[in-house]
C-alpha cells in the first residue's frame, strides 16, 4: 500500500470545523455584516453540507482507490485555505473591538476614572449599536459624575462598520465560495466512484477471521503472560455474585494478543479435563448478538435437537444455549471485539449465567474501554516481545530454517532493522516476509533505509492493520494522533502542551476547559495509541508503530528535519519540527517556494547541533517574516530572541519561548496577535524582566505559564504542577472582569530567595480582561509589573 494512497484522511474533520466556524459567523457574531457577505457565508455553508455527507464514506475507500484519496485532498488543502480566510475575518472583529474600546476609554478618561464595569456597559452598547440603524447613547459612569458619551459612541460605530471587510478580504472569500462551488460540483463524480466501490454488500473480510487453532510457526515469549492467563483460567471464584469471571487481553493491532490466546486454548483444549464446554468465536468490528449466540449453539460439543436453519428468533437461540450450558464450566473466547455498547454485551452473556463457577470469558481487543465495558476482572496488557524473543521471532520470518550466523552480514543488518519494529510479531512477518524473498545484502540495506511506512504491504500486514484502528476513531481524535508525526519517535510531551497545540489548530474547541481536552488524551491512552512516559508527570509518547502510521496519514503535511542537511521538503508542509542548526534550509526553502509559506501553520524550532548565535537569530527573523497563517511557534532554542516585529502573524494561538533566555521583554508587537490562546514564557527574574503596558489580548482566557528557576523546590508552587508555575484565572460574579496573575513564593523561603538574588515578597503581573456584553470579546489591559 503506498502512502499516496491515505493521505486525504482527516478531510472529514476539516470540513466539519468549517461548517460549524461558518454556522457560527453566520450567527450573532456578523450580524452587522454586508448582505453580500453574508449571502456568500450562506452559499458556503450550503456547499459545505452537501460535501460533509459524501466525504466521510470516501475517506474509508481512498485507500481502493487512488482517484478518491486525490480528490479528498484537494478538499483538504481547500478547507485549510478556506479557515484561513475565515479566521481573518474573525481577526478583524478583535481588532475593531480593540479600536472602540480604545476610544471609549481614552475619551473616558479625560473625564475621571473608568471602572470595569462601566467600560463593559460601553462596549456592549456599541456593539448594539452596530446592529442597528440609529446608534444609541452610552453613559460611563466614573469616579465623580455620568458622563454623556454620544460622540464617543457614534466614532465606535464607524470603528465597527469598518468591519465591514476590504475589498482584499472580500476578493479571498468569493475565491473560497468558487473553490467550493467546484468541489460541489464534482461530488457527483465521487459518487459515482463510491457507487462502484459499493455495487456488492460488504463482506467480512476473511483474512481476518481467526480460529483456535495454532499453526506450525514457533512461538517466542509471552512465558510469564501465558503462565498468568493459565494459573486464571484455573481459578475458582465462589464467592462470586456471577458464575463466569471475564479476562481482558489487551494491546495494540498485531502484537500478539490472539496467538497467546490461542497457545492457552489450546492447552486446555488438548487436556479435556477442566471445561466441559470450549468455544471460539471471532467477533471484529460488527459485533452480531445473534450470529454469536448461533454459534456457541452449533459449535461441536452441544447436541442439538432442533433445526437451528428454521429458527429465527434470537429469544429462542438463547432459551435453548441456556438449557445447554446449565450447571456446566465454559470457555468462551471472543477473539478481537471492538463493540464499545454495553447493552449488546449484556444480551450476548445472559445465557451464560447458568453456567457454573469458574466458567471464564476471554476478550481479546485493542481497546481498554472495551474491557472496562466487558466488565473484566482482570486485564493483561501485552506489549512488544522482549529483545532476544523478538529477534527469535524475526528469524524465524526472515531467515526461515537457515541459521542467521550462516549470514553475519545480513544478521548484522537484521539486528539494527528489528529496532525499529518495537517488538511487533506482526510488524516482524511484514518485514521478514519481503527480506526473505532476497536473501541479498544490498535488497535488505535497502529495506532496512525505509520507514515502516514505505514498505510495499498486503492487506494483512502491519500497517493496514493499525489502520483498522484508526478508521475507527472518532475525526477529532484522528488529527490529534496524525500531529504526534511531527516530534520525533519517543518525544515525551506535556499533556498541557499536547492540548494547547492541538486547541490552537481547532482539533479542541477553543471554548472547551482542560478538563474536558485531557479526555482526548485518555482516550488514546484507552486504545494504546499511546503511552505515559516512564519518569515524567503528565508526558505522555506515542507507540513506535503508530508514529509510524501517523507519519504514512500525514504524507508529508507534518515534517521532520533532525540531522539531514540535505533534505528537501515537501511542498505540502504544513507543519515544521526542525533543529536550530537546519534553520537554513528551513529559510532557503522558503525562499523557492511561496506556496510553502503561506501554508505553515506550525513551526517547532529545538536545539540540537551547533550554529553561531547571531546567524541563528537572522535566519530566524528572515525566516518568520512572512509565515501568516502560523497557529503553533514554538522556540526551543536557548539563544534565539524573538524578533520585534511578529504582528503579522495574525493567526497565532500558541507561543512557547520557555526554552529562550536572550530576551528582556515581549515585543508590544505580539499584544496585537488576538487570536493568541497560550503564551509559555521562563521569566528570567535576575534580569527583573519587565512586562509593559500592552492593549490587544482579545481573548476569553490566555493561559500564561512561567517555568521555576533550578534550585526553587515545585511545591513552592501556588498551584501544584510538576516545574512550573501556572496561571489562576480568578473570575468575578458578574463575568465583568477576569484577572490572571503569576505568583511565587512569600517570605518563608528567604534563603532560596537570597541565592537567586530576588526579594522575598510575591512577584507578580496582573491581566485584566474586560468582557464586552453579549458577545463575550474581551479586551486585554496588562498592569505593569516587575518580574
């Protein structure tokens, strides 16, 4: 299967968030706009909609067929060019907010003091008035006396009707209304295409219905998990409320879960002495109560009287399993189950509870949640065969009977490929079948410069396989798990951090609370997409094989540079991890292809390797000059400063510069990006950093964090989060006003204060956001502060 072939997936995901962003400018938010405007939005919306219904269906058959997965990427490069115009426009409503607020209270204070309250009631009654004919009288109340505002308002209005976009930003929306008119129209080809990939019902697919029985290959390791599943399947439980106990194997497609099911079965299976009743049955993806319940009931060890072709009713399937299996122990194995319903399971096993105690249920499936729904008692998680096992395994595939040390120089080879499989059985016969084909150094070096990826693979492999599971994820889960493509393999990841970049590209909904976001992350951890790292709090690495995977789904959208300098980047970037010292070839790409910049919306700059200072920093300012549409920077480089002049970058959600210690205050340019969600800074307080008086962070919450200085113990921390220091947003009754404020440690720690030359007392920088009537715009005044 080649990668070309499944890069259009996430389409569906994309065209979902546009409809739902021009639902929502179509909403309250633009209801002062043009009537031609808004007619525009509408025949996009339209458009959108009838795409939406085709597109899901057609990215499950891409990989059948190469027309498909064309076409759904040309709507994928259409949807991102259409979100960037949108979020222009929505930039343009921050902005004209920031102006009448600016106004109102700079007329308002040559009057006497504004107070939160007062400067909200202004701002909501201009926005009022701009959805209406004739504009209104605001009051602002003041310290001494009411002040009439009528010309202060008025000059508000004509702020906001200049919302009322540039004949630029007008000629880019009727561009995406044309582009979008085109998909449309061709959706009647796609189908057609999905006709024809549908002309006969779909049938199970055979290769991957399963059965008891073992086949001739030799089995490494799994000792002690074998022995485990063994010592409970022995086990009696007789203080149980329910006479079957039910045991989870769980693990990612491929690594082994139904072969050492299968080792166990058949053990038992051979000895004929502790169940009276065995029974195997591959479930998959389509979890069929009644199709399960026949065929416990046909299978060889019940003597049936009744013609089961002639019975039809489910209820009397089960009435007549249940008389069966009375007062007897069982062994049920459901071998690869994806059913997540609970309802389906409980109807299944309700003929089972007249077993007797100590019948047992094996389930075999990549999901935890899945086991959690099965209600098993025990869970054995599987994951890669260990070293020596999993080269025994390899062998075996690559090699077949020859000794390996008959050929030390394709052993040698073999040895280095396996580390790249991380202990997969599955992963090991994909590769291990093409290599034995051509026992032939120059074939298997060959092999071994691949990704997993790029391997020619049959539907039976390993990457087909992880793509199974993929299918099944719900969108926004398929582009969060695409993004981990972009770090290298093994790359731990602050939860945090993983939900900032992802809510910076509409993967979250802005509005969703953490909470909520690290419920993605659970669910990935559910299916073993990925993994807590071993030594850090709340980091969290995505399995080898599924980096893998992700990086054949992105299909160059998301793109490493770590030590080529030589690489060549695809023209279809759209996100960028490079280290600092192939900054150059970042800029220099740039520079031949426009295309390139304009479709950036991620660039992760990290140390690694050597470069002189301040030619990092030119290349760095050349090469931001002109990336627009950026959501995510991300600067790891301890010597980079970030350039003065960022308010270009209009588009930017997430800015991390923990990493950077040349700076000395934030450019004001950067309080002028309103779409920024998230700004990671490491406050530097030998410096006594200063962060001056800005206008423009028009969001509803910014999430400011500041990184602890060596040598300060975490739980000094106001709140309690592993090495930093976290912002409280503390929120008035009457959402008038929120405030964020750093904290740090008070007087008690007077000796740690001292050696890092810092006054004992709290240090702070306060931010107000003033909320702006129906419309929730808020509008940022940072007090100044000394860090």
């Amino acid at each position: 299967m080649a990668a070309s072939k499944i890069g259009g997936w996430v389409a569906s995901a994309l065209i979902s968030n546009l409809v739902d962003k021009v639902c929502s400018y179509l909403g309250d938010q633009y209801e002062y706009q043009k009537e031609d405007t808004k007619n525009k939005m509408r025949i996009l919306k339209e458009s959108l909609l009838r795409i939406q219904e085709v597109i899901h269906k057609a990215e499950r058959l891409q990989g059948k067929d190469t027309n498909i997965g064309n076409q759904l990427r040309g709507i994928k490069d259409a949807a991102y060019q259409a979100e960037d115009v949108l979020d222009l426009f929505d930039y343009r409503v921050l902005e004209a907010h920031v102006e009448v607020m600016d106004k109102v209270t700079t007329q308002a204070e040559v009057m006497g003091k504004v107070t939160a309250n007062s400067i909200s009631s202004s701002i909501a009654s201009s926005s009022s008035s701009c959805s209406s004919s004739s504009s209104s009288i605001t009051t602002l109340s003041t310290t001494s006396s009411t002040i009439s505002s009528d010309s202060t308002v008025k000059r508000s209005v004509s702020a906001l009707k200049r919302f009322l976009f540039s004949d630029e930003d007008l000629t880019k929306l009727a561009s995406v209304v044309t582009t979008f008119n085109e998909i449309d129209n061709r959706m009647k080809t796609l189908l057609e295409l999905l006709k024809l990939e549908n002309r006969t019902p779909e049938q199970p697919i055979q290769w991957r219905r399963t059965t008891s029985m073992l086949g001739n290959t030799k089995l490494f390791g799994r000792v002690s998990e074998g022995k485990r599943l063994q010592n409970l399947l022995m086990q009696t439980k007789e203080k149980s409320s329910q006479p079957y106990d039910v045991i989870a194997i769980v693990g990612i497609a491929g690594v082994g879960k139904t072969a050492l099911v299968q080792k166990e079965y058949s053990y038992f299976y051979d000895k004929q002495e502790h169940f009276d009743f065995m029974v195997w049955l591959h479930v998959s993806d389509k979890f069929d109560v009644e199709r399960l319940t026949k065929e416990m009931v046909q299978s060889g060890n019940l003597s049936i009287s009744a013609d089961l072709n002639s019975i039809s009713s489910l209820d009397q399937l089960q009435r007549i399993l249940k008389d069966k299996l009375k007062g007897i122990r069982i062994l049920v194995v459901l071998d690869d189950v994806w059913n997540e319903m609970s309802s389906q399971w409980e109807t299944l096993c309700k003929p089972l509870q007249s077993t007797s105690k100590g019948s047992k249920v094996i389930v075999t499936t990549r999901s935890q949640n899945v086991a959690n729904m099965n209600g098993a008692t025990v869970t054995i998680h599987l994951d890669g065969l260990k070293k020596e096992d999993y080269w025994g395994h390899f062998s075996q595939c690559a090699f077949h009977d020859a000794n390996p040390s008959n050929f030390p120089k394709l052993e040698y080879i073999g040895r280095q490929l396996v580390k790249k499989l991380a202990g997969s059985p599955l992963a090991a016969k994909t590769v291990g079948n093409l290599l034995k084909m051509k026992p032939d150094e120059d074939h298997w070096r060959t092999v071994s410069e691949r990704k997993l990826w790029q391997i020619e693979q049959k539907e039976d492999d390993i990457i087909p396989a992880l793509r199974l599971s993929y299918e099944h994820l719900p969108d926004h889960l398929k582009q969060c798990i695409t993004y981990f493509s972009l770090f290298p393999k093994n790359y731990q990841l602050p939860g945090d951090v993983l939900i900032h970049m992802w809510r910076a590209h509409g993967f979250v909904n802005k509005e969703t609370p953490d909470e909520a976001a690290y419920r993605y992350i659970d669910d990935l951890l559910q299916i073993s997409f990925i993994r807590k790292a071993a030594n850090l709090e709340d980091h969290y690495v995505v399995h080898d094989l599924l980096h893998d995977f992700a990086e054949s789904v992105s299909n160059g959208e998301h793109f490493r540079i770590e030590h080529d300098f030589h690489v060549s980047i695809p023209t279809n970037v759209r996100h960028l991890y490079v280290n600092a010292s192939n900054i150059s070839i970042v800029y220099a790409s740039f520079e031949k292809n426009i295309e390139m910049k304009e479709n950036l919306r991620s660039l992760i700059i990290c140390k690694t390797g050597r470069i002189r200072t301040s030619n990092f920093n030119i290349a760095l300012e050349e090469t931001l000059k002109e990336l627009r549409n950026l959501r995510v920077l991300v600067l790891r480089h301890p010597e980079s400063v970030l350039p003065n002049n960022v308010q270009h970058m209009v588009h930017l959600r997430y800015l991390d510069i923990k990493e950077t210690n040349q700076f000395t205050h934030l450019p004001t340019s950067l309080f002028g990006l309103y779409h920024l969600q998230a700004l990671s800074l490491q406050s530097l307080f030998e410096n006594k950093l200063k962060i001056g008086l800005v206008d423009g962070i028009s969001r509803h919450k910014i999430d400011w964090q500041a990184h602890i200085p060596q040598g300060i113990p975490s739980q000094q921390c106001k709140e309690k989060k592993r090495n930093s220091i976290i912002t409280e947003n503390l929120m008035h009754p009457s959402i008038d006003m929120c405030t964020v404020t750093f904290y740090w440690p008070t007087g008690s720690q007077q000796k740690t204060s001292s050696a890092m030359n810092m006054r004992p007392e709290k240090v702070h920088a306060e931010l107000f956001y003033i909320w702006k009537g129906n419309n929730k715009l808020p509008t940022a005044n940072m007090k100044s502060g000394t860090l």
